[in-house]
C-alpha cells in the first residue's frame, strides 16, 4: 500500500463524511421533505470502494451522535447501504439512469429493513422524524409495532434514497475522472 | 502543547461515557447535571456552553422516549429506576464526543497517538470536526444568496433548485480543502513518522484530570446507589 492511497482514502473518507453530516444541515434549513444523509456514504462505496463507504458512514455516525443523539444506534444501516451499494454497482447503479432509479429504490428498502429493528427494540417504535406519523398510523390498523415500524420506513426510505441516488448519479457526471481510480484502503 | 491536557480529555469522555450506561434512566439527569458540573469546576468552566447543550438534548430526548413508555404502560417508578442502556449510551456518546470535540485538535491527536489509536482515524475524526462549521457557514451563506435572487423561497421545486445550487460549491469546498491537507500531509511524511513512546510510559494526566476522573467515578456510583435505595 502506497502512501499516496492511504492519503487519498482518508480524504475521500473525511470530505464523504462532511457531506453526509453538512447535507442534512442545509436540507433541514431549506426544509426539504428528504434526510439525504447517505449521499456521501454512496459517493464513498462508488469511489473507494465498501470499506471506504463504511469509514465513511461509521465516522459520520459517530461525529452525528454529538449532534442527534439517537443516531449510534443506526451504525449498521450506514454498514448495510455500503454494503447495498458495493453489490449493486456492478448491474449498472449509479452509471445508468434506469438501474439507479429500480436499485435506488431497492437501497431505500433495504435501510428501511434493517433500521426498523432498531427503532422498534432499541427506541420503542419512535424514530423522531416524520415517518413516525407513519408508524402510528400503520399501529392503528393492529399491526404490530415492528411490522408499523417497517410499513412505515418502505413508505418514507425509498423515495429518500431515490432522491439520494440520482444527486449522487448527477454527482458523479461532473466528478474528474481521477477520482474513479480506486484507492486501496 | 500539552499532552496530559488531551488524555485528561479522553479519560473524562470515557468516563462519562461509561457512567452514562451505568446510571438508571431518570437519575442520569441529577447523574449527568453533577458530573458536568464537575467537569465545569475542575476545568474552569470551559465546558459551559458544551454543558448546557447536552443538557438540553438529553432532556428532550429522555422526555420523548418516557412519554411513549408511559403510553405504552409502563410505570413512573420503571422510568426512574430501570436502566436503557440505549438512552444511556445516546446520551454517553453524545457527550463525550462533545468533549472531545470542544478540545484543540493537536492535543487530542497526540493523545490518541499515545493511546496506539490508529491515526488515520484520529486524524479523519479532526478533520471531520474542524470542517463541519466550514461546510455549515458556507450552505447558510450559499442560501442566503440564493434566497436573495428569490429562488430558495419557491415552493418545493425552489427548494430543490436551491439543493442542487449548494451541493456543487460544498462539494468543491470539501474537495479543495481535503487535497491541500492530503498533500501538506504527504509532504510532511505524516503516515511514514514512527509511532511516539508505546501505550503506558508516554501516558499522563494532569492533577486536575485525575480529581475529575475520581469524582466522576464517585458521581456514578452515588447514583447508582441512590437507584438500588429508591428501588
């Protein structure tokens, strides 16, 4: 390993992480219907890589906590959609429009998924943003909280990592092409 | 620069950190109030805004997640006395991230450094942490240009015009910034430089660090008494 790929990893790491957490920040101040707060943890797996987009996300969760305290509790979404989005790559996400669109879809599924356990046994259900409206809803008709946790995630995530798939789609357009040398972590 | 300074830091995050996990529900607010306050006096009151703004967050959030275990059925006595581990460790990691966060940067990465942190992740911590209100000043600026031209205020397809008008110059901040530090970083060897002295012989406190420390220790285990004696 080259100095010149551990550098490069940490500052794709570092300017990922910033995006994630300073995203939201303008989103909440333009109060845009969205969280897109996994633009940079997508942009680090295309870029360097799964491991790139788990420092990316873990790093993010961690500097987030002082910020939102609930949020170490969702380390291993941030896991899973590098995880989502190291897998998919390779059938067209994030190079073509129409698989981004479906697969984009997908990665909101899947966050939905596997967050809803940890709203519903670590948090009791509550999420403290809008799908909880959602959640309740789904609660009143006799689901159980799980199953109103996971309706209520299916209904809100996709459309969010839609959105969050095509800002980084048109990202990655504009983006030079040295930055698609894969560094090494 | 003063090493001990850091890892008093860290030991009191630590120490916070654990005795948040420690100490029951309600009582981690009396728990929390006199350990910040310990932290407050012992340190000089450095930590006051930090302190309050912790507090604030605690508070809300206990409130959110008692209202809806008090719903669901549980009693005022469980809210008090039983443990979450979950609450405990938002609210541990939450401040002890604060505190850490609060210090001068080149400390705590010499801390870090005597503790055998990888420093990678030391220095991909700090960097996060010295760019946020970079990131945060440049988007409030960025909106209110736009919202100067009449475009952010537009209904919803304003507002995602705006999105899309920031995120290009916050990337570009971002990019510029990290490529200047990635090569003064190269150019000064900083992952080529030995390790410093290996864990145990570089490691100090100050004398002000180890009364905070004892007495954080003492904090949680008061309250945790106080939790056994009402139960």
């Amino acid at each position: 390993m080259t100095t010149l790929s551990r550098t490069k990893f940490l500052a794709l790491v570092v300017v990922c992480a910033c995006l994630n957490l300073g995203t939201g920040f303008v989103v909440a101040t333009i109060r845009l219907p969205f969280y897109l707060d996994s633009i940079g943890t997508v942009l680090a797996t295309m870029l360097g890589g799964v491991w790139a987009g788990i420092a990316c996300g873990l790093l993010s969760v961690l500097v987030g906590t002082a910020y939102t305290p609930t949020l170490w509790a969702y380390a291993g979404t941030t896991v899973a959609i590098a995880g989502y989005v190291a897998a998919v790559r390779r059938v067209g996400y994030l190079q073509r429009l129409i698989p981004t669109v479906f697969l984009g879809l997908g990665l909101g599924v899947v966050s939905a998924i596997v967050s809803a356990p940890v709203t519903t046994f670590v948090w009791k259900g509550v999420s403290f943003s809008g799908a909880d409206a959602i959640t309740a809803f789904f609660s009143a008709t006799g689901e159980t909280l799980l199953n109103s946790v996971v309706l209520g995630g299916i209904a809100t995530d996709p459309v969010d990592k839609l959105v969050t798939s095509l800002v980084v789609l048109a990202v990655l357009r504009r983006l030079p092409k040295k930055w698609f040398e894969k560094p090494q972590a | 620069m003063n090493t001990s300074r850091g890892m008093d830091r860290l030991l009191i995050a630590l120490l916070l950190l654990s005795s948040g996990v420690v100490v029951p529900n309600l009582l981690l607010l009396p728990s929390s109030v006199v350990a910040c306050s310990i932290v407050t006096i012992v340190h000089k009151g450095k930590f006051v805004t930090t302190v309050l703004r912790f507090l604030t967050l605690w508070l809300c959030l206990y409130l959110l997640v008692a209202t809806g275990r008090y719903i669901s059925g549980a009693s005022l006595r469980s809210l008090v006395v039983q443990g979450s581990g979950s609450l405990g460790l938002a609210l541990g990691v939450s401040f002890s991230v604060l505190l850490v966060v609060t210090g001068p940067p080149a400390e705590t990465l010499q801390a870090f450094e005597r503790l055998r942190v990888p420093r990678g992740f030391a220095y991909a911590l700090l960097s996060v942490l010295r760019l946020l209100p970079e990131i945060k000043d440049v988007g409030s600026r960025q909106i209110a240009l736009l919202e100067l031209k009449g475009i952010a205020g537009r209904g919803f397809r304003g507002r995602c015009v705006a999105y899309g008008r920031i995120i290009g110059p916050l990337l570009v901040l971002l990019l510029e910034r990290q490529s200047t530090h990635a090569r003064s970083l190269e150019a000064r060897g900083f992952f080529e430089l030995r390790r410093l002295r290996p864990i145990g012989r570089g490691v100090t406190l100050t004398g002000r660090g180890v009364i905070s420390a004892i007495l954080l220790l003492l904090n949680a285990v008061l309250w945790c008494w106080v939790a056994r004696w009402i139960s």
